[in-house]
C-alpha cells in the first residue's frame, strides 16, 4: 500500500507533469482539437491543486481519472513535437509517472497502484532524487552517499552518490573497483554491516580474491529459521527441529533466477507439531525450506562469523561510521544542489576538507609534511 504521502504525490506530481509538457510544447493545440484546449488550460493557469473533499475516497478517485485523462491527452499531442529534445524528457518523465503509479482495473478505469515502485520517481524540481528507508515506518527523500575508508590511515578514499532507493550491498564492488582504478592498488580485504554481505558479493569477492567482512542476517527465530534444519542435499532429505524428516522436494527459481531445490514438509504432520504456528506461514500447505544456490558460501560464513579472527577483523567496521558522522557534521546530509551530478561534487568537496583534516593530525599539524605527502600523492 501506497502511505499517504506517497498518494499526495501522485497527483502532485501528475499535475506538474502536465504543466511542464504543455509549456515545452508551447500549448500547440491543433484547431480541430480546441475542446481539448479548455480542459487543459487551466493547468497553464494555475499551480493548486484541485478543490476537492480530499478526505473522501470518492473525490479522490474521480480527481485521479481526471489526471489520467488530460495526461494522456497531453501525451498525445506530445507526439507531434517528438523532435523537441525537452518534450521528449519530459514526455517520458510523465511516462515514468503512469507507469509506476498508475493501474487500470477491470473497469477500464484507472486506480492508484499497489506498492511502491522501487524506481518510482518523485520530484520534478529533482527527477533524480528517490525514497530511501531505513524500515517501514522510517522514510526520507533524496540521494544516498556511499563511503569508502582506508582503516589504517582513515582517509576516505571514495565518496559516491547513489540512488536512495537502491540496497547498500549494490555499490560494494564499484566502490572496490574505483578505489582499485584511481589509487592503483588491490583491493585484499573490505569491511561492511550486513547489507554488503549479500551472497553475490560474497562470491564475486572471492573470484576476485578479496577478503569480505560481514554478518550474515541473524534470523529472527532462531529455533524455526532455516539454519535450524538439518539438510542433506546429495541424499535429498531435510530434517526439522523437532525430528520429523522429508524426502519430498520440488525445482523452483531463487531471485537471480538460479534452479534450486525446496523442501517440503506434510501439513497434516505440521500441524501436530508445538511449533506450528511460529513455523509455518502458509494457510494450505506446511513448511517448506529453499535453498540457496550458494547454500554453502552461507554456511561458511555463519561458520566464520562465531570465530575470534572475524571479531577481530570486524571491529575495523566503527572507524568508517565515525567518519560518515563526521561528514554529516560538516553539511553533507543536506544537499545544496539539484541532479546527482553536482550532489558528488559537494560530497567530493566534503571529502577533501575532512581528509586535509585528518592529514594534519596523522603528521601533528606540521605543514611542511603534510604539503610533501600531497605532493608525493600527486607525483604517484
């Protein structure tokens, strides 16, 4: 379901929409078309919103198929201007908007999607900025800063922008690959908090021979999640906490679309057992266990994440926190710019102030050296 914010935004964004293709098109309504002109103008005119009951479903809904309508009318005439390069954007833009907010029912009618598109676009003044969440209740608007630090130095040695709605564990190995690129070093070992642990960074690290330092998510149930099961995957059985054992198993797709096997569990037995109602999620069947196509790299580092050696490694994790906080402390968390683009540089700018900082203190504030260590870097 979409929060009521994001409702409000919907028409928000549909009405400005309008507004801004039917200016880049220079309000050129063909004279066989001029009833089309009455409905659209006063979009050209003013910038509220419609005077409506909002509190009532029904106006709401009538308001919205009344967006939709001149939407579409003002595509249509878009079409006409297809070689203007600012009608085009726009025109898509306001593409973009149907597409991810838009359903049409059974009806014919057109209705407020369900869900959030992870894509969904949300400022015109910013076409760029996305949402971002921390959880389901806590949500925010605009860009997200990735940081990457050398642990023994603590110097940044890559700050980028990326797309708010997109997981953390996505800009693991760009963020390597540019620190590789620009510096002219390998990359052994990186550190990351349970988002960059995903299992396909966990096996592209090692392809590439890089050490990754994560947790791996704690179930929220231990005694009924997954790793409490005893499975033999060659001999095609699974075994439950509480004993009671499966041969039975079906090929299904994981999200990457890789074949796997799942393992599943009668309902009649599921339903005698104590832990039923923590187990068993589904109204018709019992439990069933998916695997993971790299089941093993999972085990693996569960196995690792109990040791010493990886307590150890993962205490360097704090460092980078404090220098994220440190960044915010000199305005990054405020953007003072509009496009992704001009985001960076504030973040570069941000980071270099808090590196020459951190370079003054490693040699003790004497200016003679820090200057030769720039001018070292500079040379390399």
């Amino acid at each position: 379901m979409k929060g009521a914010g994001e409702v409000q935004d919907t028409y928000t964004l549909l009405r400005k929409g309008i507004k801004k293709l039917l200016r880049a098109m220079g309000f050129d309504v063909p004279s066989k078309r001029r009833g089309l002109q009455t409905n659209l103008e006063r979009y050209l005119d003013s910038d509220k919103k419609a005077e409506i009951d909002w509190s009532d479903p029904k106006a709401r809904a009538e308001q919205l198929k009344v967006l939709v309508r001149d939407a579409d009318a003002a595509l249509d005439l878009a079409v006409e201007h297809a070689d203007d390069e600012e009608v085009r954007l726009v025109g898509w833009l306001l593409t973009k908007i149907l597409g991810d907010d838009i359903e049409i029912g059974e009806d014919g009618e057109a209705k407020l999607g369900q869900g959030v598109a992870r894509d969904r676009m949300i400022s015109w003044t910013d076409p760029e900025m996305r949402h971002g969440r921390k959880s389901a209740s806590q949500r925010w608007d605009g860009d997200k800063v990735q940081v990457a630090e050398e642990p023994e130095t603590e110097l940044i040695t890559e700050i980028e922008v990326v797309d708010a709605s997109a997981g953390d564990g996505a800009s693991l190995l760009p963020m390597v690959q540019s620190v590789e690129e620009h510096l002219e070093v390998k990359v052994e070992h990186a550190t990351g908090d349970m988002a960059y642990g995903s299992v396909d960074n966990r096996v592209k690290c090692a392809e590439q021979g890089i050490d990754l330092v994560s947790p791996v998510a704690a179930p929220g149930d231990p005694e009924v999640a997954k790793s409490a099961f005893e499975i033999d995957e060659i001999a095609g059985r699974a075994t439950c906490p509480q004993g009671q054992t499966t041969t039975v198993s079906r090929e299904v797709k994981d999200d990457a679309g890789w074949k796997v096997k799942q393992f599943i569990f009668e309902r009649e037995v599921c339903v005698a057992c104590p832990l039923f109602q923590r187990c068993v999620k589904s109204k018709t069947s019992g439990r069933t266990v998916t695997l993971n196509f790299h089941e093993e790299v999972i085990n693996e580092a569960r196995e690792r994440q109990a040791t010493e050696e990886f307590k150890e490694k993962y205490k360097e994790r704090p460092k980078v926190e404090r220098k994220i906080a440190e960044l915010v402390r000199h305005g990054l968390r405020q953007a003072r710019y509009i496009g992704r683009k001009k985001k960076r540089l504030q973040a570069l700018w941000t980071a270099a102030l808090v590196n020459m900082k951190r370079l003054f203190k490693l040699f003790g504030g004497d200016v003679q050296k820090v200057r030769a260590a720039l001018i070292a870097v500079q040379r390399t």
